[in-house]
C-alpha cells in the first residue's frame, strides 16, 4: 500500500492542506476539536510522516529525541553522558522523553510526531512493545536502541556482552578456588538474563563442573525475593552450601550481601559475591563490590554516532531491506573486596 501523504489527510479530513500541516506543526491556530479529528484521522490510518526527511531537507531540524525509563532510572546519566559527549560537538541538540514501563510509547510517539522537532529517535527501553518503534524506523525517522533489555528487534542497537560478562565473572570465581557457584537471576523473560545464565552455566561446565539446579535461584531484580532465595541458598547443608555467588546485577549483589550479613556470615570470608553492572555506588559499598562493568557511557556515544550516520544515510539507509547494525560492546571485569579465595 503505498504510503499516505499530508495531501492525502487533507482530502479524508475535508480541510486544506495547510490545515493539515498546522496540526503537524503544533499550530495554535487550529482550533482543539479541529485539530483532535486531524489526529485521531492520522492515528487510524496508521500515518507517519516522514519528518527526518523533509526536516532535514529544508535545514530547520536540529534536534535529537531520546526516550528514556525514566529520569531517576540509575543508569540514565551514564548514558546520556556518552550521548552528550557526542551531540554537544556537531549541530544538534536533545529533547528528553520518558516513557515508564507502565505504559507503551504511543502516546509520546504522538507527541514526538505532532511537535515535528526530532530528525531521529535515541530509545533506551526495557520491557515495552517495540513494534510501533519498528514502524517509525521503517516509515523513514532513524531509530536506534540504546542498552534494550527486551527481545532483538529489527532496529539498529548497541547492546552489551551479557554473556561474556557472566562468564568473565564465574570464571574469577572459579580461578579463586570456589567450585560450588550460586546464581541469583533477574527477570528471565530479558535476553540479557538469559545471556548471563548461560554465560555462568558454560564458565562452570568448561570446568568440569556439573550443573546444580538447586544453585540456581529466582531474583527478578526484587530485594524482597533475592533476599528470599539467598536464604534458601544458606539453609543448605555446610558441604552443599555456595561458597560464591554470581548476581545478575549490583542492586540484586547488595541484597545478597545484606542477608548473608544479617545471617551472621561474612563477605567475601565465608561467602564471594559477584555484580552485573558496576554502577557508582558499587565502588563504595562495604565490602566494595567485585562487579562486571558494563559501558555504559560508551554505549550512549555510540547510539549517537549509529543515530547521525542514519539520519545523514537517508531514506535508503533505513528501509527494511537493509540488516540493521547492532553492535555488543565489551564487558570488563572489576575486582574489589567482595571476593576472596575459598576459605
């Protein structure tokens, strides 16, 4: 079906062209009720338009939109630094967006479509529907994924090596002497869990080391059920108990660190524990947390630089033909105090 102009709105609303363009343009010369039928009109039929394009071409766009969780989401900073980093030395600027898991982006993609200000979307998403993404990339405004927690997506991405990161890390362990490794988990619908399972799994197979269901517990990224599983952990008999823990992340980390403390253990004397992430506040824990980094503030450089090489790529460059890059950045691993040899 070939793809819908403001010509075409104009004819199915019954107003002029340049009605039509006000309404896109945000213009408070059109009246509410004139401008809600305009839109709803364009929201059944499923119309984008191709803003990257005709911005640019006339020369009046200069601005990069982001989509974010959140802004108190604890990774958010680190990011828009590497993406700042980047815009601050060329032409653009940024316009912020939130969008919070409670709720899909239609309503701020509306908003996005209807002020006309992006030439290109930055989108750091967790576990919402990236279909209407999809669509946008596809309809001609450049979008790329930043850190995305969910499903791949045929979208241009910069992803991190989740699994080489828990392998990295179970290795570490490993290399301390420790045989029996817990893991704690996050939320397993994620790619990126899966990948941190795995990672753990294949480092303690490469070692010969078979694999023990019972070692292996629920987190979901919840302190309430970490702290639940990291009990079940240590209600073990002695000779079965972990004598280390790999944790999905720091947050789940810090609350098996609390429970094994508020259970008269010690870490890293009479347990190891190991993070996803290393967020700020890792380095200052006590003991200061042994954690896999992830690059953050890299990763946000890099979406910039994907974002402009699409935007000043074209039309061409974003169809559905074409594979869209998507780029995992490496992990590194940090060791502090939380780990130790076997006791």
């Amino acid at each position: 079906m070939a793809r819908l102009t403001i010509r075409d709105i104009a004819r199915m609303s019954g107003l002029s062209k340049s009605t039509v363009s006000l309404v896109l343009n945000n213009s408070p010369r059109v009246d509410p009720a004139t401008r809600e039928r305009v839109l709803e009109l364009m929201r059944q039929h499923n119309y984008v338009p191709n803003y990257a394009a005709t911005a640019l071409a006339r020369g009046n766009t200069r601005l990069i939109g982001m989509i974010v969780p959140g802004l108190t989401w604890r990774l958010v900073a680190a990011i828009n630094y590497g993406v700042a980093s980047v815009v601050e030395g060329s032409e653009y600027e940024i316009i912020l967006y939130t969008s919070t898991n409670d709720r899909n982006y239609d309503r701020v993609i509306e908003r996005i479509l209807a002020s006309k200000l992006s030439a290109g979307l930055l989108v750091v998403t967790h576990n919402q529907p990236l279909e209407p993404l999809e669509k946008l990339h596809h309809d001609g405004l450049p979008v790329v994924l930043v850190d995305t927690l969910a499903t791949h997506a045929d979208l241009p991405a910069i992803v991190t090596d989740n699994y080489g990161g828990a392998h990295a890390a179970v290795r570490h362990l490993l290399e301390l002497g420790h045989r029996q490794i817990a893991c704690v988990e996050g939320l397993m619908e994620y790619p990126c869990c899966q990948e941190r399972t795995r990672g753990y799994t294949d480092a303690l197979a490469e070692a010969g080391i078979s694999h023990r269901p019972e070692l292996v517990r629920a987190g979901g990224f919840s302190a309430e059920t970490v702290a639940d599983s990291t009990r079940a952990l240590l209600s073990l008999p002695k000779r079965r108990r972990p004598t280390a823990v790999f944790a999905h992340s720091d947050i789940t980390a810090y609350a098996v660190m609390e429970t094994v403390e508020d259970s008269g253990l010690k870490v890293p004397d009479d347990i190891s524990v190991v993070g996803f992430d290393d967020l700020a506040s890792s380095e200052h824990v006590r003991p200061a947390l042994t954690t896999v980094r992830q690059p953050f503030e890299e990763m946000g450089r890099q979406a910039a630089e994907l974002l402009f090489a699409t935007i000043e790529g074209g039309p061409g460059e974003t169809g559905p033909s074409r594979q869209p890059p998507r780029l995992s950045l490496p992990t590194s691993l940090i060791v502090r105090d939380s780990t130790s040899t076997v006791a």
